[in-house]
C-alpha cells in the first residue's frame, strides 16, 4: 500500500507518494527523481519491486498532482521541491536516484547534503543542468506531449518555464558516497564515454552498469535488469 500525500512549499503544492506501510525499518529509504515530464505515479511499479525498502518519489512543479506556478523552474527551484518532499517524509538518511533531467535535480541536492545520503543512483544523464535552447519548449510540446498524450504528466505552461527560466550549471563535482551509473549503449543514451571517464574521475567509489538493449529509457527496454541492478547495488552498500 502506497502513501500519497502533499506537500506545501512555499505556496506550490507538491505531490508525493510514499511506500512507508509494510516498509522495513532497518533498510534505509530511497528516494527518487523523475525524469522531466514524469510523475510519482510512473514509478510505482519499481516501488513495488523495491520492497520492503522503503521508497519515496515525488511529481516536480508542473508535473502530475503537484501544482503549477508561473514561474520558478529553475534548478533551485526544483531542489526545493524535492528539500520539501524529504523534510515532509522525515527522512534522516537515505539513498538518491536520478533519471533524466532528474539526475541535475538529485545532483544539485546532494551536492548540498552529502552529510545525509548513503549513496546515489545516476540513469543515463551527465552531471549537468542543461539550458534548453529557443525553439525546445514549442517542438517539446507538439512532436512529444501533444502526441504521446502526456500533457496531463506535465503542463505546457512548465514546459514554457523551464525554458525560460533554466541556466546551464556544472553539476561535476566530488562526491565522497558510493554511486551507481546506469548508461544505455544503443542510440539516444545521453551518456557518452567523456562522461563516463569524468564520473570515474570525480567519484571515488563508482559502479558503471551498461544496457546493450537499451539508448536512453532503460525502464522500458530492460526493466528487470535496471530494477535488479538498483536493488543489488543498495543491498551492497549497506554491507
């Protein structure tokens, strides 16, 4: 049984939800950020895979059952959303994945509460919050969301703030905690290995797991072997 619940930060209502019931205590948590037009619901199936772990995942502003303002989308901004959800969930300690543009945000929150995350969790994305580019919002919407029916995961007017409003950062920076790279092979993956040689510069303790079925959306492609490869490596850590 999930948990789903609000929290309010700052005036924006964000959307979480929680696997706490039936959770095993003695397993530190883990929490997840979605990739750029996911929402919470989306990982429920990897929630149920990951028990009795406890896991919390949450739907940035402008995605899902979170609300909507119009503007704050920039990658502090996101860091406060996912701050909110982990003060709200009373977590101490606790493990991070990113996926996607989700990577800038667990990023840009870790590298500012390392003391409080026993390891992290990168799919497929470099250690960077990207600019998008004049045109990516207006081809976004219409090529992607528009057909694919996801304008209810995330709203247009998010998708119009993120370009406005997101600076190019560099998110490559030590980090003293073990941490688990997932890279697609085949085409679409937006790790190449430049990115994967710089990981192994800056992460002391690094595990790199490549998906030869798989470009960028290894859920997809692989799932089994990506939601394995997750547990395997949180259950290694905790040694």
């Amino acid at each position: 049984m999930h948990i789903s619940r609000n929290v309010d930060n700052r005036g924006v209502g964000i959307h979480y939800i929680d696997s706490i019931d039936g959770s095993d205590p003695s397993l530190i948590p883990l929490v997840i950020s979605p990739g750029l037009s996911e929402t919470a619901e989306e990982y429920l199936e990897l929630l149920e895979h990951m028990r009795p772990r406890r896991c919390v995942v949450l739907s940035y502003r402008g995605r899902g059952g979170s609300d909507t303002p119009v503007a704050g989308y920039n990658l502090a901004d996101h860091i406060t959303d996912l701050a909110s959800v982990i003060r709200e969930a009373g977590l101490e300690r606790y493990h991070m994945m990113g996926y996607s543009r989700g990577v800038s945000y667990a990023l840009g929150y870790v590298l500012e509460h390392q003391e409080q995350v026993h390891s992290l969790i990168i799919e497929d994305y470099p250690a960077e919050h990207k600019q998008m580019p004049d045109g990516w919002a207006e081809d976004y919407i219409h090529n992607y969301l528009i057909p694919y029916y996801r304008t209810d995961n995330i709203r247009p007017e998010a998708v119009w703030g993120i370009q406005r409003e997101s600076t190019q950062q560099q998110l490559d920076k030590e980090l003293d905690l073990p941490v688990l790279v997932q890279k697609g092979k085949l085409e679409g993956s937006l790790l190449n290995e430049e990115h994967i040689q710089g990981f192994k510069e800056i992460y002391q303790n690094v595990v790199i797991k490549e998906y030869y079925h798989s470009g960028h959306d290894i859920r997809s492609s692989e799932k089994l072997a990506l939601y394995q490869d997750i547990k395997d490596f949180l259950a290694g850590v905790e040694k």
